[in-house]
C-alpha cells in the first residue's frame, strides 16, 4: 500500500474497529488532501521515507488518536524489507526512530534475510523498562515462507498473500483460498500462528469465508484505494472505477518502467493491465518502452499510469469515505456469517 | 474427471451424502478393478464411449443403488461440450439414450453452444408423461458465461470453476475466492441461480468457506483422485501422493502429446508438471516432445504421464476409500461450520 495508504487512513481503520498499518518505505510522503501531486513525486524522489518522516506519520496517527506522548500507537508500520537493506544500514537507519514511538506492530514484507529484522525488533523491545511488545507480521506466499517466518525469525503474525493480491507478492503465489490451508497443514495441531489471508479480499462475505477457512484476520489493500482518503490520484482513480474483472495482470513490467525494480526472485507486482503491458508484449526493448512510459506521462493519458490493484477491483465502482466502505464490510462479513450459521440448523 | 472416475464412484458419492457424476466422453470406460489398462485403451481407443457403453455406466449405478426400472436415478452424467459436437451429429448420438435412463442431471461442460443441448434436454423432457425434470449443470468460468449460461441457455445450476481446478478450465479464470462473489455480483438480488463452486477444492474447511461465500454447493474432482476407487493407474496415484503444493500447471502442452486438442478458445487443462512441461518449455517441436513422451511411456516411466490433478493436491498424501475420504470431508466441513458459528458469540 505504499502510494496508495496514509497516516490517516490507519487511524480511520482502526477507529472503524480495524488495524491500520501505515506504509514505509519509498512512500509518496504527502498528505491526501494534495493527491494531484503524488506520483510524480514519488518518482522524482530518488531517497525513501526518512525516520523524520516516518515519525511525522506516527505523530499524525498519535495526535488523531488522541494518544498520549510516551503511549503505545495502536496502528503498524509496514516495511519493504530490500528497502529496509538500504536504509538501515545508511547513515539514516529507520527502525530504531519507528520503534521508539510505539507502534503497536510491524509489518515486514518482500526480503531473504527479514530475520534480521525481526531480532532487531526483538532486542530493541527486550531493552524497554516499560514491557511494550511490538507485534511483528510478515508476509509469506508459500508454505516454506510461513514455516521460516514463524520458526527461524519467530514472528507473530503470518501474513498470507495469495496470487490475487494487488501490488507485490510471490509469482507463484497459490490462491488464498488453498495457500491458508497449506499453511494451517505444515504445522502441528495448535501450533500453527495466527493467519492473516490477503489478496483479492474485497467482500464481507469473502472475509466471512477466509475466517471459516482459518484465518485469523484478513487483510485489505485494494479495497480501501476505492476511498476519497486514499492517496491515488483521481486519475488513478477513475481507472479503477472503470476497471472489470480481469482487469489486473501480475510482471515486472510495471516496475521496470517505474524505476522501482529491486525485489527478491520469484517477486512481482500486480496492477491495472494496460499500455505498459502491451508495450512489453510487443516485445519492445526497456528503453522505447521508457520513452512511450514518459511521453504518455507528459501527455497526461491514463493508459500507462501504474496502477497497483488485486484482482478485487471487479467488485467495486464507486469513491466513498473509508469509514463508510469499513463499516460496510463489518455489516457484510457478520451477515455472512449469521447466514452460515444457518447452513447447520 | 474423464479418466478419473467412474459410474461406480457416483453411487458411492451418492451413497454417502453427495451428489455423483458419470463422466461421459472419451473415458477409459473400465471398471476400477482393473485400472493398471486405462491411460493405454483411453490413448489407443479413437471414438468416444457408445450411447451403449455411457447406457451401461448408467444401469451400473441403477443395480448398485437399487433403483427399480424406469424410476430416475440419483446421479447426474458430465458430457464435454467439443465431444458432444462430435457424437450428437454422429450415427450414434448420446444424449436421447441417456437421458431415457433418467439420470438426475446432465453437467455441461467446454463448448460455445452448450445452449443447444439445453435445448434438446429440455424438449426431451417436455415430452416425457412422468414429469421427470433433468436438472441441467453448466461450467462457467468467467461473469459473462454464467450470464449466458443461467440466462440464454436456462441451466439450472452454475458451476463456478476457479483457476484452481485441475482438467480442463478456463485459462484466465479468476481464482474460485473471487470468481463466485463475481458472479453473484452480476445477478439481481434473488435471481442469482445456485452457484456449484469448483477449483482446488481439497478440505472441509474449504467446503465451508465457499458456503458461507455464497456458494450453494462445491464440487471436488482432485480429492477423489486420491482413492482405491479413481481409475487413475496405480503409478499415477503414487506420483500424486508424492506431489506438493505447486505441483501443477496449466496450459496445453499436456494435450498436445496426449492427443486430446479440440478445447475452445482461452481454455487449458491443469496437470502435475513433469517433463512434459519441460519439453514444452525447452521449445521443442510437437514431434520431438510426442517422439519423448512415447519412449517414455515404453520405458515404462512415471515423469511424463498426463496426470491432471488441481492445487489441492498439496494437501492429501494417502490413498483411501472414497466413502471415508467423503464422510472425513463432511465431518471437516461441520466442524468448521460449528467453529465459525463462535465468531459471532
């Protein structure tokens, strides 16, 4: 959710009764009321987030909770683990300035070596005189993913980000729907960590059904771009709205002429199918496909913007406030479950 | 499940609380009692199953559940939609011996004019004098097919197929998670017919989840595969028992050497991937990797058999009586049920 989430949506999420995570890392860094402006200064920005910046976002989340200075923040700050190998060992290292406002968790995603991570949060904690404990998530696509994540680096929480999801995950990813009880399978009854299911989730009743699966939560990326707060442009935006079912392709493409190429093997991202694919598929060397990228920029068309989007879009075609779509699918996710109650009657 | 199951399979579903297919077609047509022949008859055979032969298969369910002459019987027959263009412009056609037996239902499957022998089914029944209802079952892959499928041609009951399934599908379905809510989506409140939701469907827990989705039913093809009872040979048995998540992949490859092209536009079938994949993916011509897949087969090897299988077949790793195989799915499917019943205390 890089580009697309803010400090203030967390806080919207978690006063609609969600867990908010607000996105580190190589992040637009601007406010939703200025959405105009975001992509091209994402693009223009060569650095990432700075700890200043990433604590301005926690102080936002801070004061919109009204939590007291020194309190735990009862939001999570996600990081992009091959960015964090850049900024954590320059001059400027992130986590220590992040931990040191007290999200109430991190959110770790996209790396070979994210262990490191975790034990860095781990011994910062153990130093605290004040018992805090930072939950840690991690994103995982396959069954040996989920096994390393909660054995070797011991993290709290596994993230399970099926093939279906919007912006990065596994190439290979299975489906939600199989990859939650792969996991649940590989480890021994009672032993397996709470699961969040992501990817393709846009539907109360989706909810409904990943928590019968065995999901401990879910988690929603996409469906929140559909929302005035989200930091999307309103070009970006209006793609979306018009965007059917199928509408998504998963590649390297994307990144390739977006300057954001770094990720782990077997990693890419999903986003709106459109001319940058085509240009690919044309077989167009990166440079001419750069050059179309740019002049179609300059022109300001909407068909090689890089839009980042899970399957879900099919479901949705309207703009609303994010307390409205949470709430909506709170409504939904519980009246899905009522009914199943009733399969047993 | 051509090649897979058999008309003594559905009695044995059927016996145990579900609802069984007969896969018509070009099927081994052998009992299970004597599997190790089928994949060489079905490969050396060139016609399809006689309206005798699919008769056959129908009295065979008729004895074992003791239905009297003439009184319907309680499983349904699976025909191939491209096959069906063969048989029923052929000397022989299949449909009118079949349904004089009265089998439940008919399920359709891979053809662009399905819609004719909805037609004819349904003209068969109107002039019955018994009132015997066929309840006709269509394969659906996408949001426009289950409109046409429910709309134009009248079925009775969608099957939603994800991009999960193994065998034949379509080749950009939606994963079954967001295929099914897509397709209730694209109905008007209440008139959304019965969703049958397919596509790596493995696990209890999955059963329940695609209920509480929307679903009004699953059906499951891979899982059964896994029991003495699926005429798969017994070297095809043992590779899915070996066989992990990820084990499987789409595409055409596997019937081009097999010997089974004639599916329509934008649809494959999913197989464990051997070396026939790897044939396919070293750019070797159709005639060198037919030329490999005969020599291995004479060598009597196991890494380049055609074994359509779906991604569930991660989750199972023994082979055991079909009706204990069902009664664990019912019993898992329950369980979670009861489980999620308690979300909402």
């Amino acid at each position: 959710m890089a580009f697309g989430a803010t400090a203030e949506m967390s806080t919207i999420v978690h006063q609609a009764g969600g867990f908010g995570m607000i996105p580190a890392g190589k992040s637009p860094s601007v406010s939703h009321t200025d959405p105009a402006s975001n992509l091209a200064r994402a693009r223009t920005t060569k650095g990432f987030d700075s700890s200043a910046q990433l604590k301005a976002h926690l102080t936002t989340a801070r004061k919109s909770l009204s939590i007291a200075a020194g309190a735990p923040i009862p939001v999570g700050v996600g990081f992009i683990g091959w960015i964090l190998d850049q900024t954590e060992a320059s001059a400027d290292p992130r986590l220590p300035g992040v931990l040191a406002e007290k999200p109430a968790a991190i959110w770790l995603a996209f790396g070979a070596a994210l262990g490191t991570y975790v034990a860095q949060i781990r011994a910062f904690d153990a130093q605290r005189t004040d018992g805090h404990r930072t939950r840690v998530f991690a994103i995982v696509n396959d069954v040996e993913g989920a096994l390393r994540a909660a054995g070797a680096w011991g993290v709290d929480v596994v993230v399970a980000q099926g093939i279906e999801a919007g912006g990065h995950g596994g190439a290979e990813a299975l489906p939600v729907l199989s990859l939650v009880p792969a996991i649940r399978a590989a480890f021994p009854p009672g032993a397996c960590p709470p699961i969040v299911a992501a990817g393709g989730v846009s539907t109360g009743a989706q909810i409904a059904a990943l928590l019968v699966l065995g999901a401990s939560g879910v988690a929603l990326g996409t469906r929140f771009l559909y929302t005035h707060e989200s930091c999307y442009t309103r070009e970006m935006k209006a793609v979306l709205v018009g965007a059917g079912w199928g509408a998504t392709t998963r590649g390297l493409m994307f990144d390739e002429v977006n300057g954001t190429m770094g990720w782990p093997a077997k990693h890419d991202g999903r986003a709106i199918a459109n001319g940058i694919v085509e240009d690919w598929a044309a077989g167009l060397p990166l440079s001419a496909r750069l050059e179309r990228f740019e002049e179609s920029r300059a022109r300001g068309e909407k068909d090689r913007l890089v839009i980042w989007a899970g399957v879900g879009v099919g479901m949705t075609d309207e703009i609303r406030a994010l307390k409205d779509v949470f709430e909506e699918l709170h409504s939904d996710t519980v009246k899905a479950l009522r009914k199943s109650s009733s399969l047993l009657a």
